[in-house]
C-alpha cells in the first residue's frame, strides 16, 4: 500500500492538494490496517486522513533545501525507464 505514496516536496510545480490527500489515505490505510473503514470507524478514519493532510501540507510548506525542484515528466520517465528494467516490456497492446 505504502509504495504509492510518492515524494512531494521539492517538485515544480508544487504537490496539489490532491496528491496530499492521495497520500495522506494511502498512510492512513496501512497504519489502520482498513482500505474500507467500516462505518463505526468512518468518522475517526475521516479525521485522521484530513489531520495527516493538514500536517504533511505544513511539513512540505516549511522544508527547504538548496538543491533546484525537480521535474515532474523527468521523474516519471526515470520511473517507467526503472520499471522496464526491472519488468520488461509489457506484452500485452
């Protein structure tokens, strides 16, 4: 679960609050165990991914660093040329 929360900071353009959210329930998920909270644990799962995303926004608004923001494109590219390495071309089309 966790392998798809992905870097966010030191990116241009900057992570959206999409990506935020995505990550703060992709964290949520693997410490509560629940891909699907049942409905007693709705509200306290709720809570917990707006809390996370509340934090990591803050976190990523306060780092600094000296070293220039990274691509987007460039770094997917560099993912799928790791992916191909490691898998190989896919055979279905």
């Amino acid at each position: 679960m966790c392998r798809n929360i992905k870097t966010l900071f030191n990116f241009e353009p900057p992570a959206t609050e999409l990506e935020i959210r995505d990550a703060s329930l992709q964290f949520v998920r693997k410490l509560s165990g629940f891909t699907v909270p049942s409905k007693a644990n709705q509200e306290a799962f709720d809570r917990a991914v707006l809390e996370v995303a509340a934090v990591a926004r803050q976190l990523i608004g306060t780092l600094r660093t000296s070293a220039p923001p990274r691509n987007r494109e460039v770094e997917a590219e560099r993912a799928r040329q790791r992916s191909l390495q490691r898998f190989g071309a896919s055979t279905s089309a």
